[in-house]
C-alpha cells in the first residue's frame, strides 16, 4: 500500500475536509503529492498531509479549475490523479417544496462542477495516462423520499462517468466513480440534527437505523471510501474503467 502512488501527482477538489481529507490523507501515505482545491473558509485552520497544498477555489467557476491544474502543473511537471470530489448535499424536501434556486446551486457544482474538472484536468492526463475518480454516492443508482435534487445530481454524475470514460479511454485514462452509502461525516450529522429538531428521530436513533440497513451492521467509513480511491488511483485497478463502485457496507 505505502508505494502504490509512489511519485505520482493528484488533485482532489473538496480536498481540505470530510471525504477529500481522508483521500489526500490515504493517497500522501501510499507516496502521492499534489494539491487539494477547496473553498476558502475564514477561521478555519486547514492542515493537509506532507506534499499536498492547497488551492482555493470554487469547482463551479472554470477558472479556478484552469487555474489549479496549471499550478500543480507548474509545481509538479505531471497530474496523474484527479478526484472530483467537491459537492452539496440540501436540505431534503418534498417535490412541492423544491427550491429551484437551490437546485440551480447544487447542480452547479455536483454536476457541472464535476463536468468543468473533467474538462480541464483531461489535456494534463492525457500526456502520460491516468486515473479521474468522480464521489458519486448509492442515490447515483436509487432514489429516497425527499431527496430529489441530490438524487438528480448524481443520476447524472453516473452519465457522466460512463460517457467520459468512452471519451478518455483511448488516452489511457480510467475514469471510474464512488458511491458511499451513509457515513457519519459533519455534513451528515448536521442534517440528521437539523431533521431532529423539525420533529424527526434522534441522532443516535437515526444513525443506528442507518447501520442496521446494510449488510455488515455499520456504516461505512471516511477511511474506507479513501482505500477504495486509492485503489482506482493505483495500478490495482489498472482495466477497470467507467465504474461505479458501491462503498455502502451492504445497503444496497
């Protein structure tokens, strides 16, 4: 495991937190370096592993993609591994109480964001072959009650993945994708809260229905997506190309 990304380059956008930080975290450890791309957050201290910098951003203006691919090309010579990662999880609502506001919000940055890192990462891929790995999530393959947009959002990210991959093939670049099923990450255990307060189960009793919903009777991991990452980035995974691979413990 410690050599498996031995002198290679990655970009992992949402990188600094939850899901991106254990990847970068993961892939720094089996030898990567690179350069994780994320909201700026005043008064946040953000700590990153040995070899990896960060780059402020926001995936939904190409810009800042075109930018953070030049400067890891610029500090690095290569990029070998791009996650895109970066994405919003709203508020559940019926589908009468849909804000499409809101929905404009998520999808540009679930689904155009993902689109735009594709797009600009794909010419620094191609010079010597590579890996793409997109967070896609178990509701890119099935749907829940008031979940509609971020349903949507990653119905499409699967699209996405399978018609990149045709595109990227020839160049020796894999594209692949990850769908977590729950994991107790900040963002999940707010919104389970959030849930509570407006009259719905407590946060244990929420999380403890979650658990016992899958196979082995606990949730997944931030870790455990991280090794499936790294073995999509690696060599391990070397004729697997336009998949989605289930990190759901089960659930599905």
């Amino acid at each position: 495991m410690h050599a498996l990304l031995d002198g290679r380059v990655a970009l992992i956008t949402g990188g600094t937190r939850g899901l991106g930080l254990a990847i970068a975290t993961c892939f720094a450890a089996a030898g990567a370096k690179g350069a994780a791309l994320d909201l700026a957050a005043p008064g946040r201290d953000i700590e990153l592993p040995a070899g990896f910098d960060f780059q402020p951003g926001d995936v939904s203006d190409e810009a800042t993609l075109e930018a953070a691919v030049a400067a890891v090309l610029a500090r690095h010579g290569r990029l070998d591994v791009v996650v895109a990662n970066a994405g919003l999880v709203p508020p559940w609502r019926d589908t009468g109480q849909l804000d499409l506001a809101e929905w404009d919000q998520v999808m540009a940055v679930n689904v155009r964001g993902v689109a735009a890192t594709l797009k600009h990462s794909a010419p620094a891929l191609k010079i010597q072959g590579g890996s793409a790995i997109v967070m896609a999530s178990i509701n890119a393959f099935l749907g829940y009650p008031q979940q509609m947009l971020y349903t949507a959002s990653k119905h499409a990210v699967l699209g996405i993945i399978r018609a990149a991959a045709r595109d990227l093939g020839p160049h020796n670049i894999r594209v692949n994708g990850l769908a977590p099923g729950p994991i107790a990450t900040e963002a999940m255990v707010g919104r389970i809260r959030t849930r509570a307060r407006e009259g719905g189960p407590a946060e244990e009793q929420a999380l403890a229905a979650l658990a016992a919903d899958n196979a082995l009777r606990r949730l997944v991991t931030a870790e455990e997506v991280a090794k499936a990452a790294l073995f999509l980035a690696s060599d391990l995974a070397s004729g697997v190309s336009g998949e989605l691979l289930p990190i759901d413990a089960g659930f599905a």
